[in-house]
C-alpha cells in the first residue's frame, strides 16, 4: 500500500470526522464570536472581563483553538445581552 494511498484510507474514519467536525465547530465559533465582539466594539480584553476570563483565552476561542468543554466557550452563552 503507497503513503498516499494509507493517508487516505486514515482519514475514512468515525474517529476523523469527529474529530475534524469538532475542529471545523470550534473554528466556525471562533469567527461568529469575533465578528459579534467587533460589531459591538469590543476589544479582546474588554469581552474577556464581561466574561470572567483573560484576553488571551478570548484570542484562542477566536482563532478556533477550543473545544465546546473550555470555559470561556459556555460562558460566552452567559455573557450579559449587551455584548
């Protein structure tokens, strides 16, 4: 079996696509929640105190690098309504 060939059949998993849909979740979370934060005029750091947590938990939520167990991800449904 070619390298190519096996990289394609390792992909042809539940265990994969589970796990790229998480990915693919998180990303697409990560854009919707900057554009919301910007479209209130938010910085990083002020979204980040409304919702109990740091700037740079913000900026890894944004950039898709989270899953639905992190905190600031539930707390972001929390967050106060004039956000």
């Amino acid at each position: 079996m070619s390298a190519s060939s096996r990289a394609r059949d390792d992909t042809d998993t539940d265990e994969f696509r589970a796990a790229y849909d998480e990915t693919r979740r998180s990303y697409e979370f990560g854009i919707l929640t900057r554009t919301l934060r910007k479209t209130a005029g938010l910085t990083q750091k002020e979204l980040a105190t409304r919702m109990g947590t740091t700037a740079s938990a913000i900026a890894r939520l944004e950039a898709g690098g989270t899953t639905d167990a992190s905190p600031p991800y539930r707390r972001c449904w929390r967050a106060p309504p004039d956000i």
